[in-house]
C-alpha cells in the first residue's frame, strides 16, 4: 500500500538520515551538485566543499519547517535566477482566516505548486499541501523529499475498482481533514502536466474531493464547504516544451527517471517572464461538468498570453512577422536549428493552445 500522508516532524530526522545514506539519492547529488548549480542550494564553492556544505544543513534540519526554510532559499534562488519578472495577481483577495482549496493548472511537476507556495509565503500565509501522483513516489528518494515537503499522494492504482475507491477515499479525506483543521491545499486541475499546452480541469478530480463529504453534502453544495480558488501559472518559456512533445507523441518511451531529470530541469532552466494569478472565490451551486468548466474559465482568462503564445498562434495561421516578435522569433528560431518543421509545429502548438482555448470558452 502507498502512503498518502506527507510525513511529519517526528519522522524527519530518521527520514533524513534513510536518505543519506541512500546511494542512489547520494549518487543524485553529487553528480548534479557542482559549482553552476550550487547556487540554487545557496551554497558556494567547490563540488567537495558544496558536498560538505550540503550534508551539514541537512543535518541541521529537524522539522518540516525547518526543511521547507531550506527550499524557500532554494526557491528564492531559482525566481532570482531563471525567472525575468515573476508577477503575481490577485493576493489581495486571501483572508487570513480561511482555508483555500487551490486548484491550479498544471506546466511543471513541481514548480507550480512551489511558486504558489513563494506567492503566499510573501504575504505570511501558511504554505499549502500539495497533492502529487503515485508515479513520482515510485522513486523511494524522490518520495521521502516529496513527502517532507508537506506533499501527499493521490493513488489511482490498484489491482480492484474497490482498491482504486478506497485510495481516491483516502486521498479524499486527507484533503477534508487538512481543510478542516484550517490548511490550504493545492491540487492539479487533471492528473499529469499539461503537455499540449491545453488546460482543462477533469471532473474526476472534483468527484474526489467530493467523496469524503457526501455524509455532509450534496456535490452542488461543495462551494459552500470548500474555499475554491482557481489559480493560472504561465510560463513564458516552457524549459521542458521539447520534452513534453515528444511523451505526447510518443508515451510509451518515458521510464520511471524521467520524471526526475524533468523536476530538476524545470527548475533549472530559464523561464523567461512568469505571472500567477489567483482567481476570486467560485460561489454558486454546480455539477461536476459545470464546476470543472467555471474553474477552466477562471484560469484561461487569466492566462497570461506572452509573446510566445503570440508569435506561436500568428505563425500557425500564416501572421507571424519575425520583426514584431523579437523575444520569440529568436526563442523558436533557435529551436528550428535543431529539429524538424513538424517537430516544432508541435510545439508551437503547445504554446498557440491557451489563446484558442480562451477564445473558444468565451464564445461559447
């Protein structure tokens, strides 16, 4: 049975000393831990004293607080440094003294939930529990890091139809209890990353959350239990675009590291400009078709379209003119470099996807 629970302070210190001395986690390390990247870890130096350096503050840890400070430095480095201007919108409309069940779209396996997490941290919010897919516990090192960062595992295996309900039941309940007990979360709109750059919430997900609540109330009430905040991220580069296009053409390629090597590049590798946007309360009565499409709206509309989404849709329709567009002609031009015409269609395509999917659900 996977676990579902992030793990708690008590459990920290004996879950980082397990990882320690795991050689795959410590082989990790060490082969990405150097001068370049040290930087993000706010450690300076050389790859021995970076090592040294590293193995020190882990020890130091003992609390889920005190890891969550080491990956605030880690954040601020990597907004620092791979993100142009990172704009925020609509903080303003958190109160303090209310638990919010953000639902975001989904672009980068960590980096979402992460960024929404430095946006409510600047306001002194408490950061968010943050729901993951049992394919990235799979790892049992990316799981233990995952789990100290105050994420929790919704499981959609299972060998029955009454196992796959019993983990979506505990998946579910978790959620409740966490709201209940006054905490945020954060959950993807669909299961996986958005790798057609099309954005749109599946109501499975809204029939999970619903499940540990149906001895409390109808699913056309859920608004008025849960605090739902839609929330959009657009990047204006996409580090993985490359990467994403060839898993949506080709899925049966990708192994069970490949996930890992995409966390560490999606945080790595430049952004370019980034905005997060966090919607108004959804008030009303809904079904689960009709709650998914108000929280589509919600994060198409407020989907920063960036001159990369520009150029991509003026392109594909025959508009585009390089001199208009400097930032990303330049950024696809040296991607055609070295692929194919048809490769880059596709990806184009990813980033022409979120201004037809705004027209489209506004002229509905």
């Amino acid at each position: 049975m996977i676990r579902i629970e992030p793990y708690n302070d008590k459990e920290v210190k004996s879950v980082l000393t397990n990882l320690m001395k795991n050689e795959e986690f410590m082989k990790f390390i060490k082969s990405n831990l150097n001068k370049s990247t040290s930087k993000f870890l706010s450690i300076p130096g050389s790859s021995l004293l970076v090592m040294q350096l590293f193995k020190s503050k882990i020890k130091k840890i003992s609390s889920i607080k005190e890891f969550q400070d080491q990956v605030k430095l880690v954040l601020k480095s990597v907004v620092d440094q791979t993100i142009e201007d990172f704009q925020i919108e609509g903080l303003e409309n958190l109160k303090s003294d209310r638990p919010y069940l953000f639902i975001g779209n989904h672009r980068d396996i960590t980096l979402d939930s992460a960024l929404c997490n430095f946006a409510l941290d600047s306001i002194g919010l408490d950061t968010t529990f943050n729901a993951i897919g049992d394919n990235l516990v799979s790892v049992d090192w990316m799981g233990d890091l995952l789990r100290l960062n105050k994420s929790f595992v919704i499981s959609r295996s299972g060998s029955t139809k009454k196992e796959i309900y019993s983990n979506l039941y505990k998946a579910s309940q978790f959620i409740k209890d966490k709201l209940d007990d006054g905490n945020h979360v954060w959950i993807a709109q669909k299961q996986g990353r958005s790798k057609d750059g099309i954005d749109k919430t599946d109501p499975a997900v809204l029939k999970m959350l619903h499940i540990a609540l149906r001895k409390t109330c109808e699913f056309q009430e859920i608004t008025k239990y849960y605090n739902i905040v839609p929330c959009s991220i657009s990047y204006e580069i996409d580090p993985l675009a490359v990467e994403k296009s060839k898993q949506l053409h080709n899925p049966e390629s990708k192994d069970l590291n490949e996930d890992i090597s995409h966390i560490f590049k999606g945080v790595m590798l430049e952004k370019g400009k980034v905005k997060l946007c966090f919607a108004d309360c959804i008030q009303g009565t809904y079904t689960p078709e009709s709650l998914a499409h108000e929280i589509d709206k919600e994060i198409l509309n407020n989907y920063e379209h960036w001159e990369t989404n520009t150029y991509a849709y003026k392109f594909l329709n025959g508009e585009a003119e390089d001199a208009n567009f400097p930032r990303a002609s330049k950024y696809f031009n040296d991607l055609r470099a070295s692929m194919t015409n048809e490769d880059l269609k596709y990806i184009m395509c990813q980033y022409a996807n979120p201004i037809m999917a705004k027209k489209e659900i506004n002229n509905e």
